[in-house]
C-alpha cells in the first residue's frame, strides 16, 4: 500500500466524497469546510467562527450536510459553497455525527443533549432523547431500515426506528468508549471502541462480538467499509490507518508524519481510501497499490 499525504488547514476533522466526485472536508478550529478536487488545491467556505464544523455528509439533495458542534447547528452547503443554517432548539445540543436515512432525511446525534435528531432537506428538525443520555457520537444507516449509533459515555451501541423507538445494547467490554459506526459488508453494523482498543460487530439481532486491535492503546476513532470489502479504521493515537477483514484480520498501515493524529475516513471518489488528519492533511492509501 503506499500512503500519500495533500496539504489541508490544520484541523482537518472528518472527511467525505462529495457528489461531485472531489473530497469535502471539516476544518473544526478554522470554522471552515473545504473541498478538494482531484488534482487542485483546497477551497474553502467559511460556515462560522467559532461553530466548530465537526462531521459531514452527502445528502439525498445532492449537496453536503455538516453538524455545527459549538453553535449547536446543521449546515448544509452546496457544492458551489452556498451555504445554509439550520439552528437547533435544543440548547447545549453540540451536534456530533450524522449520515443520512432510508427515510429521505439527515440524522444527527446532540453529544450534549442526550438526543438522536432528524432534519428534512427542507429544514424541519424533530428530537428523540435517547434513555439515560450517554453522549450518542457517531451514527449510520443500518441494513435494516434503521439508524445506528454509539453512545460514548454510557458503553452502549443504539438503535432507532424511523418511529422515534431507540433501543440500547450494552457492551461487553468496561469503559469501551465506542465512536464509530458504519455498515459493514455483510449487513452488521460495526463500530470501534475508543476506550478498549478494539473493533465491534453488532448484528441486526443485538448479538455483539469484538476485535482486539494489535495495538490496544492506538484510541480508534473512525470506521468504514472500504471497496475491498474491509473494514477501515483511524487510530490517531497510534499514528495509522488499519483495515479489518470480517472474521478479525487486521492490517495497519503507518502514517509517514508523527503526530497526525487521523480522525474521519472515507472511501474516495478514486476507489482509494481517504483519511482527514488534525495535522492538516489529507491521506491517501491506495488500494492494491
């Protein structure tokens, strides 16, 4: 595999193929999002000081929805840069992750308020407080017309129905800190644990099984299927990027810089992997290559 690195803002926090095949990314100190188009250099759009642009998504409009964690806001920005706010009612919500639905709409997690949200392409917001809080963090669609996400604080992997029923199933492993979740490959939803250094798969029955990762203090944070099939991961204290295959093979692939400390990952518009580095860089693993 060969790693290349693409000067970005310092910040860069999480990352996304846009629909206009070029990478968007969150710049949560500078207030910014950024694109990156293949062969060019960043553009960014301001979004507001100080509101901490965390996570982002493509949405079923065709443009990008992003959470606003410290203005407690949804930004939707098209990909001309236009850009659009939707305040939340919730004060104190910080908006964490977010992924978009079966159901046509954006899902969102409020770390803060205790609460799984939905807002329409048109703007209007619903809440669902989520039964003993727990600080929910990321969350994705699952393969069963649902949303899945990780409650951080309370050690636990959630699911709610496009009702607004949630359903929580506890961890194994004390103090595992779960971040990430995505759709995994054979229909499971996956998820890392922060806290354990470990991954985990959760089936559509609640059955949890978990991966010890070779390095258990690498602190992972953001998960996905790649296009072969694996399970790809950041461990930013660890310094790589890590892939995993369904029955818990893993291969870790180094960061040239120390320090980076890579947070979101997405599959690129190129078929190759993409991680966003609080460094300031984007890294580029090819697959295959």
């Amino acid at each position: 595999m060969t790693v290349r690195s693409f000067a970005v803002p310092a910040g860069a926090y999480a990352v996304v193929a846009g629909p206009d095949g070029a990478l968007w990314f969150t710049v949560a100190g500078g207030g910014q999002v950024g694109r990156l188009a293949p062969g060019g250099e960043p553009a960014l759009f301001d979004v507001g000081a100080g509101s901490t642009p965390t996570v982002l998504t493509t949405g079923p409009d065709g443009a990008l929805w992003c959470t606003l964690n410290q203005a407690d806001a949804i930004c939707r920005i098209t990909t001309a840069g236009v850009v659009t706010t939707h305040p939340l009612p919730t004060p104190g919500a910080a908006p964490f992750g977010i992924a978009a639905g079966p159901d046509g709409a954006l899902w969102f997690t409020e770390g803060g308020a205790g609460r799984i949200g939905r807002i329409t392409t048109g703007g209007v917001i619903t809440g669902f407080p989520v039964p003993g809080g727990g600080y929910p963090a990321a969350i994705t669609a699952g393969g069963d017309g649902a949303m899945w996400f990780a409650l951080n604080q309370a050690n636990a992997i959630g699911r709610i129905a496009a009702t607004g029923e949630i359903s929580l199933f506890p961890l194994p492993t004390p103090d595992a800190a779960p971040v990430g979740v995505t759709l995994g490959p054979d229909g499971a939803v996956w998820f890392v644990e922060i806290g354990a250094g470990q991954a985990g798969r959760i089936g559509t029955d609640g059955t949890i099984t978990e991966f010890p990762l070779p390095d258990r203090a690498g602190r992972p944070h953001a998960i996905t299927t790649g296009p072969d099939g694996r399970l790809w991961m950041t461990e930013w204290a660890g310094n790589r990027i890590s892939a995993m295959t369904t029955d818990g093979k893993v291969d870790s692939y180094e960061l040239p810089q120390p320090g980076s400390e890579p947070h979101g990952i997405t599959t690129g518009p190129d078929g190759a992997m993409w991680a966003a580095l609080e460094c300031g860089a984007l890294a580029r693993v090819g697959i295959g290559a």
